[in-house]
C-alpha cells in the first residue's frame, strides 16, 4: 500500500510502505474509512518538532475492521470502529479512573494516514458504532478520534458547568469544538477569541455568545471588561504556545479552571503567578478513549456535527497539499479519503 | 505600645510602634492574645525575600475585640475573634466564590506580631467564637488564621478523597496540618515525608499511615514503589521550592491532584513535563476565611487539635528568640503571648 511519511520540514510524500498486519494477538488491522491532518502534525511540519528520520504520519482514524488477532474479543471484522491516538489497554489503574492517554502499556497509534492501519491493544481501544454508518456520519465519527475528544477534555477539564462563562483560546479546530463541548455542557456565555472570519462563523454556528479579536494583553483586558474584571469561570486552552497559556492565566477568575489540550512548546509557567492567579490547571493528551461512547451516541443521534471543522476534502494520495492549505491557514481541517 | 518589626536578614526588633487605632469606619482594633512566627516570615528573616524599608511583623492573630469603627455590624467589643492574614469585604464576587484571600478590596493583615492590631474590613474578616475560650484552646484557635487553614486548603485544592492515598511534601507546620486535614476529610493512606524525628511523630500522631524519608528523585522512587507505581490520588505541596513541586508532580497518579500553598519561590514549572504527568494543580493563598466556621467547630469541640504544631512559646519581647528557633529548625513553630 501507499502511505504517508514526513521526511523534514514541509516534505510529505505519500510513498511505498508496508501493508500493516497483526503482529500481537491483541492487535486488529482496520480498512480506513476516513483519516486527516492534526494541528498538532504541523510541528514537525513546520520543522518546529525535529524528526530523527523519515516518518509515517496520521493518528487520527476511524475504519471497517478487516482482521483480529487471536485474544481480541469486543470487536470483529466489518464491524465500523473508532479509536484513540493512544492504544490503551482498558484494564490498568490509569485506564480504569479515566485516564486512558496515560495507560500503562499505551502505544502511540501514528500511522493512520494510508489505507490500512494497525491497532494495538484493541479491545482497550477500539469502539464499535451501532451499525455501518451512512457516508455524511463518517466525518463526525473521525473527529472524535482526537480534535473532538480533545476539545471535549478541554471543557471537562476546565470544569464547564451549566450558566458558566467559559472563554476558548485558539481557534484552530480543536478550540472551535471546545466552543461545541462547552455549548453542550451548558455553558451560559462562549467567548471565542479569533480574528478569522470563516472560524468566527463556525464558532458562533457551534454555541459562541461572543467574539474577541484581540490578543495577548489586550485580549485578557478584553475579557475581564467583558466579566465585570472577575475573570472566567473556565477557560480552554487550545494552542500550546507562553503566550496562549499567560492569557489563559489572567483569563481566569480566582478558583476558576483552565483546561488546557494544546501540546505545550516551550511553555515555562512562574510558580508565583498561578499561585496568585488562584487558577486551577488541568489538561494534557485528552483520554478520548473515555468520551468516545458517551460521544458516538451524540453523533449517532445528530445532536452534535463536529465535522463541520473539515472545510477541506481530498484524497489521501493529495496529503501533501492537505498539510499545506493547514500550513497556510487556508484551511481549518483536511478530511482525507483513502 | 511595642511591637516586632524586621530591619534586615536575621535582625528583628522588638521596639516602639504607635498603637493602631481605627481608620475607617470598617476597621476593628483586637487586643491579641496570642501570635505566632509563620514559615514564610523566614522568607524575608533569611534574606531571600528582599524588604525596602523596616517592615513590622506578624499575621496571624486571635484575640478580643476592643473597638470597632461605625460600619461594623457583626462583631462587638468583648468579643473573641479570628481573622485571615488577608483581610476580606465579604461581598464581592470573589469572596462569594469562597476566595476570600483573592478579594477585590483585599488587605494584607501584616503587624500581628503585637499587643494590638488594626483589622480592615472586619465584617469581612472577624470570625467570632461561641464565646470566650478557655486557655489550652487559644493556641488550636489561633491556628486557625493561617496555619490550619492553609493545611485545610491544601487538602481541599489536593481534592483529598475517603480512602484515597495522600502524600504531604513538606514537614513545617503547615505539612503537619495538611496531614491533619487529609486525615479529617478520610484518607485512607497518608504518606508523610520528613526526615526529623519529632515531626516525624507529630505527623503520626496527627494521622500519617506512612513516613517518607527520602527526598528529590529518591523520595519520588519511593512513592511510586509505595503505590504500586500508581502514583498518589492527592499530594499536598507545602514548601513551595522548585524541588518540592517537582517531587509532588511526579509523585501523583494521573488525574490526580496537586494542592500547593507553599508560597512559590523561583519555582518554574515546564508546561510540557505538566502537561504529560496529566496533573490537576490548584493552590494560591488559602482563602482561609471560608474554612473559618467549620474549624472553629471542630476545635471548639476538641475534635482535633491542630496547636499541637507549637512546641515553643515565648512571650512577645522575646520575638526574635522565636524566629531563630524556627530558622535553625529548632522548633516547628513558635507561638508569642503578648
């Protein structure tokens, strides 16, 4: 089969690789039926995150099973799953309080862009939908294989609740889905912080109350006139970046929480000012594994559509263009069809 | 009147000081009946805190109210009262959140170590006794204005759960009490780390399962061995060194809690390493006027007995006394009868 590798900074092929197979008794090999580009693939895109050698890319997927091995149970062949970017093995005291992107025998699941993938631990990981779902689901269901799950933990970890004021920084798709979570979990007021207008839209299509297109300092002074000078209640931290974390930090009100799912870069935090900040921090590699029943269902039932963050659709054999258009922001989230 | 004030690294005087008389119509003036010397007045004594100018000393206080300014309603003269070291309205959004030490109208209580102080905003601040106490109370009572209730604060941000595993980093009176605390909100294990015998004991004594006594990377080994390679639910941060944060982030499970009220000290946290360790972290100054009634309660009817922590007292003039015991580690914590 072909495959996509990143070979250096802006050098994606899509390239000869070897067709996966089962390799332990707990792997299952599936048919992707959807697979696309992360934010977080275009650090070492961008050359930002360095690479030892060329690599295959894609950790986000959803597929027909095609083969178990021997000790899988939960799912089997032609059944459409779905799984995390961590394989997990479902039984460990990580696993078992929730914490499934921490498992003890975690694997990291990061070839998913090509046609056929292999993944470990399978029945930890994988999760059936109900049947085979039509062709306008399958882009919903990809999601939460890691930017809605992600977006979803940001809201559980910067504790949502019903009436809240949440703010999201970062509008890339994950925080475009943080604004669809914190919409679902109730929250009274949305403040999305964007200055792109197609991603504004789709901000206030998904539940945003409200737009701030400044950043930074003026950002934060934005959001404290905004809540009287008390701070947000929540706060979903989708960037990674010093500057997108201190504006969360002074974003926030007093025994408020910031939840944080942008993979930090570079990010120092001054002890002395959170502690000031009284801010609650939670985050880091989303449990998707967790959420994916609860957010099936949600697609299953139409209630959510976070497929919308695809505004781009190719081929998986265009991946390369796939990464440009994200590159250059021409793009929110490449869909790609195998 | 005279009262303690610091002039440089190690040199406190005990010297002439007008007496504090009301201000605002909102102040109260206590004559103290017992104060203590803090942990973090050695920050300043050892020099690694810089002062500007000699600076009076001092900021936990009970005592009886002697006169209150014409806007005070809850509190009356005669009175026996605790107060936070931050002084508090009561009234704004902050302080109806139960951060009261992040109140809007916030005032460092800071010149405690007298015969009389000024207190700000006492409808706010003054938590009154069910009437005077006897005696053996006063030094459990007094604990209340900072110590045990930054304990408390520790075990209530650490989210200490019944029958969960507590780790205390830190073996000054605030790492006692945490202890104290985590034992009172039902931990099942409790694992102190000290290396000194008598706070060894009195970490036992207050409900410690398990004493630690390695430190750093060799401390962390031993927890972790401790909890199966688990990590612990909750670990209560009471230094506030690089060190000591360090060791309680890779000493929690994931998902766990971090509750940290050592005041942070140089302390630079790498988003990254937070971020992968999968933490909750929650701390700040205690808002300890929100714990106020409860203790109250469970002090007043003997059920714990967090004074136990003073193993010097000294009367007031011998001040400086009572800060060389606690910097050479000689006492745990010095309490000072006026």
């Amino acid at each position: 089969m072909k495959g996509t590798v990143l070979y250096g900074p802006r050098d994606v092929r899509f390239e000869e690789r070897e067709t996966p197979k089962i390799l332990k008794p707990t792997d299952a090999i599936l048919r992707i039926s959807a697979t696309c580009v992360c934010g977080s693939d275009l650090w070492p895109y961008r050359g930002i995150q360095a690479i030892a050698e060329p690599t295959p890319m894609g950790h986000e997927y959803c597929g027909i099973v095609e083969e178990t091995g021997s000790a899988v149970k939960t799912v089997r062949p032609g059944q459409f799953v779905i799984g995390s970017f961590f394989a997990s093995d479902g039984s460990c005291p990580h696993c078992h309080a929730g914490y499934q992107s921490s498992c003890q025998h975690r694997e990291f699941v990061g070839t998913a862009q090509a046609p056929f993938l292999r993944v470990p631990l399978a029945d930890g990981t994988l999760v059936a939908t109900p049947g085979i779902p039509p062709d306008d689901l399958v882009p919903s269901l990809l999601t939460l294989s890691d930017v809605m799950g992600t977006g979803w933990f940001a809201a559980v970890a910067a504790d949502v609740k019903p009436g809240g004021t949440a703010v999201v920084v970062g509008d890339g798709a994950v925080g475009l889905l943080g604004v669809l979570s914190a919409k679902q979990m109730g929250a009274g007021r949305i403040i999305a912080m964007s200055r792109h207008q197609a991603r504004q839209n789709l901000a206030l299509e998904f539940g945003a109350t409200e737009i701030v297109t400044e950043r930074g300092d003026q950002g934060v002074a934005r959001i404290r006139q905004l809540t009287d000078g008390v701070g947000a209640d929540s706060v979903l931290e989708c960037v990674g970046t010093q500057e997108s974390m201190m504006q969360s930090i002074q974003s926030v009100r007093p025994g408020g929480s910031i939840g944080y799912v942008g993979v930090p870069h570079g990010v120092m935090l001054d002890g002395a000012q959170l502690f000031f900040a009284h801010a609650r921090l939670h985050g880091g590699p989303a449990p998707v594994r967790r959420f994916l029943p609860q957010l099936i269902d949600l697609v299953w039932k139409r209630e959510i559509n976070p497929g919308k963050v695809f505004d781009l659709t190719l081929p998986l054999d265009q991946v390369a263009e796939g990464y440009r258009a994200m590159d250059e922001r021409r793009a929110i989230k490449t869909l790609l069809q195998p």
